[in-house]
C-alpha cells in the first residue's frame, strides 16, 4: 500500500512539474513576445518620424537654393537657420542639429535655440566615416558641440545617438553637404524601461553591427556584445524568436527600417520564471513526506480493521488513474469508509465538471485567436506588400509610382489603426493630403486642392475620418470631368479661443435641390434629437451622399455632446459647401465609440 501511494504520487509530482515548468517557459515566451512586438512597433514609428523629418531638406526648394551661397547672403544664411531650427523642433528629443556645407566649407550648428555659424572650416573630425552611406545612425557616443562654443555647456558625459544624412543634389548623386541629428537617449530609455524587470531581467537594443544602442546598464552603450548568444541572434534571419542559452532564455524582435536594422533582445533567467514551480514542486514533496508519516503511523490499525474496504477503494483509484473518470464509487456504508467513498466520488464528480469546463474555455480561445489572426493577417499582408513595391519601384527610380503606393500605404495604416480612436486635425490633413494625391492621379489632375488651415487649430481632436469622406463626396457626385477649372477647397478658422469652424467647399454639380431640400429637413430633424436617440448611420453599399453627412453629423454631435453645429449650402448655380462649428473647450466623451 505504502508503494502504491509513494510510486504514483512521485510520478505525479514529476510529470506536474514538467508539464508546469514547460507551460511556463512557452507563457513567458509568448508574453513576452507580444511585450517586444509592441515595443518594436513604438521604436519602428519612432525611427520612421525620424526619417521624415530629416528628409525635410529635401522638400524644401529655398532651403537647397541656399545651400549654393554662403553665409554672407543673408537670406540663404536665415532660410538654413529656419530648417535647422524646424528639423530640431519636430523630433521631441532632439539635442541639437549640425549642417555641413561642402562647397562653402561652412557649418551650422543649431542648439540651445540659437544658430551658430562658421565658415573656411572642413567637416568635423569627430564625424565618423559613412563608408558611401547615404544615411546612418551612430551608436551612442559622448555629445559633442562640432567645435562651436555654447553659452552654457551640456552636462558631463551627456550620451547621444546621431543620424547622418548626406544631402545629394536629386537626381543625381552629387554630394551637396552633410546634416547631422544628435538624439537623447531619454526615448530607448522610456521604451525599454516598459519591456523588462530591472531586478530580474536584462534588455538591449542593437544595431546591425552588434553595437549597443540602448543597455539598463550605461557602460554597454556603444559597445559590441560579444556574448555566444548575441552571435545567434545576429545570425537569424527570423524576424522574431527565442532560445535557451546557460540558463537562460532569449527573447528577440528584429526592426527593420529604412534608417537601420535593429534589434530588441531580452534576457530572462530561466530561474526566475519556474521559481513558482519550484516553490509548488518543494510544497508537493513536502505533503508527500507528511502522508507517509500519517501512513505509517495508521498502517497498523488500518491494516486490522478496514483492509477490505481500502483494497476495494485502491482498486477504483486505480481505475480512476488508468483514464476511467466514469468509475462507480458509491457506497452503503455508514462509516468513515462510506463517507470516505462518497468524498471521493463527489471529487471525481467535481473533476470531471472542471475537466470539461477547462476543455470548453480552451476550445473557445482557440477559436478567438484564430478569428483575430484572420482578421489581421490581410490588412497586414497588404500593407507590407504595397511596402515591397514601393521600395521596388523607388529601385528603378519611378518615384511617382512610390509617391502614389506610399500615399495608399500610409491610408491603409491610417484606416487600420486606432480605429475607436480620435485624431488629431493635422493628422487627418496628411490623410486627405494622401487621398487627393491618389485621386490627383485618377482624374489626371483635373482638379485643383486648395487649403487654409490656421496653424492654431492642427492640434484640435476631431473624430477619425470625419473631413476625408467630404472631401470624397466631390468626387463621387461633384466633379464635372468637362470643366477646366475644378476645385475642392479646406479651410480651418478659430471664431473663438473655443470655437473652430472647418469649411469643405467646391464648385462642382451641388446637389440637385429636391434632395437637398429633403436632406436639410432630415438634418434639422436630427438636431432636436436628443444624443440618446442618434444612431451612427453605415453608407456602405450605397451612393447616396445624404446617408454620409448625416453619419458625419451624428458622430460630430455624439463626440462633441452637442456642442457643435453642421451645415450645408447648395450653390446658386453649381457648387457645394460644408460647415462644421465645433466647440473645443471641453474633453470629448471617452464613452463614445468615436471610429
């Protein structure tokens, strides 16, 4: 007996502490997948914004005019100044902004709010050889002033991370001058302080060198890691995965961008993830132990007075443990043996209920998971192969083919993301912005997109797609294809500290007047609505551009709780005008499902 209950208890014990050290490892690999694939996302938009804001000096006609004539002609010395100065102030960790002319040999050197310049000077020393790149990021390196006197110097040993960027006379390759970004490292800081635990774990962000460009540890940054698990991560060419390695498990995502190939690593101790299981696996033991003492001590009473009645509950436990969880455990007796076989049954019972119910929740989780990696591998598809082709396109230098596919790129991330969401105004205009570049090559640029936004009024939150659908409305019903004067027209105004009005108007068809009379009255209907009676119309499947103001009106009220107004007006002879008036002062209903 005393065999019979150490031999399966041990081998329970055993393939429990498999079983859960392994599902351990597989959740904190899973988790902890998932933590850098968010953290990737963050650091991957990070570098993009990066990008494009260093390709500013590329949209900017006055700027490289500039770049022909030195720093006596005061209007290309003011309009470099302007550059730098908007380079600095769009990168929130921006430390300071270098521009280096070759054909001048003059410097810029914009930081601390002040442009200061020098000429006759050759390119800073400290400037680390590009190898014919045309854009690269430092790792970290002590921050340095490019030989230009501050008015108050930066705190000692002040770590940096810097973009190159050579500036090339388009189309050619013709070297122009070099700008240079010094970025703190407070922004790797603030993601990498949300993907680990200090205490237990270790985390590091490298280049595609090996270099380190983010470490908790301040004397790895800049460094190569020359560890033997580092050399297998750099050998993947996974874009995420994990192994074990000296007890410990490493965790990987790589980001792959236009700036550089990084990778985010995490380091856990496999001690500090079964560290639960230990604990379970020293309490099991331990009961173990306890019973056999019990045992023991009773085998001599039991052994006289209830042999039978054991051998006969042994014989169904061992049913039970061969699979057979159906096994008859009732009984007439009114003693402790009786009470002993109906605990046991009612056990079996209870196990049986959480057996299925376990197997229930499983299976419905499985089916969840999968529904959401169908809903997302499409979009996801699509966007990284419209991704594939631009870059193939931007290959054989059809930058208009890359324009239009970036264009539709960033439309379909705009409308696949945060989707429940409010946006900001500017970011809706680069959304329209990218529509009407795709519209522009649709209708061969029959029209023409005219905007005045007020500068005050980009950084108000408007629900999502709330100005593109009218921008849309003109090409559905609008445009007139004969006429060579088509326009569609935004403007943006604050009436008041509170008050901003957004205008979308053309000069197209209008609407014929029975129907706007008709939409009018619908409109006026719904604004004595109270907000519990609107209902956010769907104009999927149909043509009709009533269905898309009224939804635009109602999320306008629903959003704002009625502080705003919306109007149309119909031309006298052709044209279209829209008005929006809403009320900024407050905070916009977060309850409000505002895609």
């Amino acid at each position: 007996m005393i065999v019979a209950t150490i031999i399966p208890t041990t081998i329970s014990i055993v393939i429990s502490y498999n079983m859960t050290t392994q599902s351990l490892k597989e959740r904190a690999v899973t988790e902890n997948m998932s933590l850098l694939y968010q953290g990737s996302l963050n650091l991957e938009n990070y570098l993009e914004e990066l990008n494009r804001s260093s390709l500013t000096v590329y949209s900017d006609p006055d700027f490289f005019r500039s770049l022909n004539y030195s720093h006596e002609n005061t209007n290309a010395s003011g309009r470099q100044s302007a550059t730098l100065q908007s380079i600095q102030k769009a990168i929130g960790d921006s430390m300071q902004v270098y521009l280096y002319v070759d054909e001048q040999r003059e410097a810029t050197l914009f930081a601390q709010d002040i442009a200061r310049k020098t000429g006759n000077v050759s390119l800073y020393a400290e400037i680390p050889e590009l190898g014919g790149r045309t854009l690269f990021i430092q790792p970290p390196h002590p921050l340095h002033t490019y030989g230009f006197q501050l008015a108050y110097p930066y705190e000692a040993n002040k770590q940096v991370f810097t973009l190159y960027r050579v500036i090339e006379r388009v189309p050619s390759a013709e070297k122009l001058g070099l700008l240079a970004i010094d970025l703190d490292l407070s922004f790797l800081s603030r993601i990498g302080s949300q993907l680990f635990q200090p205490d237990t774990e270790r985390l590091y962000i490298t280049n595609e060198e090996g270099r380190v460009m983010y470490a908790a540890d301040h004397e790895l940054l800049g460094l190569n890691l020359e560890q033997a698990w580092h050399e297998q991560v750099q050998n993947s060419d996974d874009s995420e995965g994990y192994f074990e390695h000296d007890d410990h498990i490493y965790v990987y995502n790589h980001i792959r961008s236009a700036l550089s190939d990084w990778t985010i690593i995490k380091e856990i101790p496999t001690s500090y993830i079964l560290s639960s299981a230990s604990k379970a696996a020293f309490i099991n033991i331990l009961l173990l132990v306890v019973s056999l003492i019990l045992i023991l001590a009773a085998m001599i009473w039991i052994s006289v007075y209830i042999t039978s009645p054991i051998r006969q509950l042994v014989g169904m436990m061992s049913q039970v443990k061969s699979g057979r969880m159906t096994v008859d455990i009732s009984s007439d007796r009114k003693d402790e043996i009786g009470t002993l076989h109906r605990r046991f049954g009612s056990m079996m019972e209870t196990i049986n209920t959480l057996i299925v119910e376990e197997y229930k929740l499983k299976l419905a989780n499985r089916t969840n998971q999968l529904r959401a990696l169908q809903a997302q591998v499409n979009p996801h598809f699509m966007n990284n192969a419209l991704q594939t082709i631009g870059t193939l396109a931007l290959e054989h230098d059809m930058k208009r083919i890359y324009s239009l596919i970036s264009a539709l790129a960033r439309m379909m991330r705009y409308s696949m993301y945060n989707t429940d969401k409010p946006v900001t105004l500017s970011t809706e205009l680069d959304h329209v912005k990218d529509y009407v570049e795709l519209q522009g090559e649709r209708f061969e640029n029959q029209f023409e997109f005219r905007y005045d936004v007020d500068e005050s009024t980009l950084p108000v939150w408007i629900p999502k797609m709330l100005i593109q659908p009218l921008i849309e409305n003109y090409f559905k019903h609008g445009m007139n294809p004969l006429a060579d004067d088509n326009y569609v027209f935004l403007n943006s105004r604050r009436l008041s500290a509170s008050i901003v009005q957004i205008t979308v108007e053309d000069n197209g068809n209008g609407m014929q007047e029975e129907a706007f009379q008709a939409l009018n009255e619908q409109l006026a209907r719904m604004e004595q609505m109270d907000l519990d009676q609107l209902q956010i119309h769907s104009d999927n499947g149909t043509d009709s551009s009533g269905i898309g103001l009224i939804n635009i009106m109602t999320r306008l009220r629903l959003f704002y709780r009625g502080k705003s107004n919306f109007t149309i007006e119909n031309g006298p002879q052709h044209g279209f005008r829209v008005i929006l008036t809403i009320n900024v002062e407050g905070v916009a209903d977060e309850g409000i499902n505002r895609g």
